[in-house]
C-alpha cells in the first residue's frame, strides 16, 4: 500500500528555491562564452591582455574586454595599471575569484568522466 508522502517544510522548500535560483546566477554568469577560461588561466597567477588572448585563442579583443569587464565588475578579478614606460595593465584573481577556483576545477573533471565531445 503505498503512503502519502508530506509536502517539504515551507522553510525547506524555501532555501531550495534560494540555492537554486543562486546557482542558475552562478551559471548564467559562468556560462558566458570564456568566463570560465579567463579565471582558470589566471588560476596560474597575473597576465596581461595579450598573455591572455595567446593563451585562449580564438577570442576576439573586443570579446576578451567585455569578459575581462565582466568579471572585474563582479570582484572576481582586478585590473592593475603599471605606469611604465611602457605602460601595462596585467589582470589577477582576487580573493572572491580564488575562492571559485575549486569549484571550476571540479566541474572540469566531472566534464572529463561524464561529458563526450558531442555531448
């Protein structure tokens, strides 16, 4: 005979509509064509535009500096300028951006054990 199951909790059903409605945040904003790149390359520490762009490839300038804008406006990354001569401007993880780190990393391995490459 099977039973009536009770519905959650009003303060469960709450938080899960909470965590995720964060995550489709999360994957909205981390879903953004190279987002995810960008910080897993400065994962290895500061670079430059141009460092950047050799290192993705296949990105445009003007793609890389909306992606570059983006993540320094939600505090992930910060925008240093050296005055020179000659003048640079090198991009690095801050601490809300490192704290994301593991998280990439994860999703990248789960990608490599359940994802084909036409999936």
């Amino acid at each position: 005979m099977a039973t009536k199951s009770s519905p959650a909790p009003i303060h469960e059903s709450k938080a899960c509509a909470q965590g995720d409605a964060a995550l489709a945040r999360a994957f909205v904003f981390l879903g953004k064509r190279w987002n995810a790149v960008v910080l897993g390359i400065l994962s290895s520490g500061p670079a430059g535009f141009r460092e950047l762009s050799r290192a993705i490839g296949g990105i445009s300038d003007s793609v890389l500096s909306d992606r570059l804008a983006d993540l320094a406006g939600a505090g992930l990354i910060t925008r240093t300028v050296d005055e020179g001569p000659p003048i640079s401007v090198s991009y690095a993880l801050t601490d809300r951006g490192e704290a994301l780190i593991p998280a990439l990393d994860q999703i990248g391995r789960w990608a490599v054990e359940h994802l084909t490459d036409d999936t």
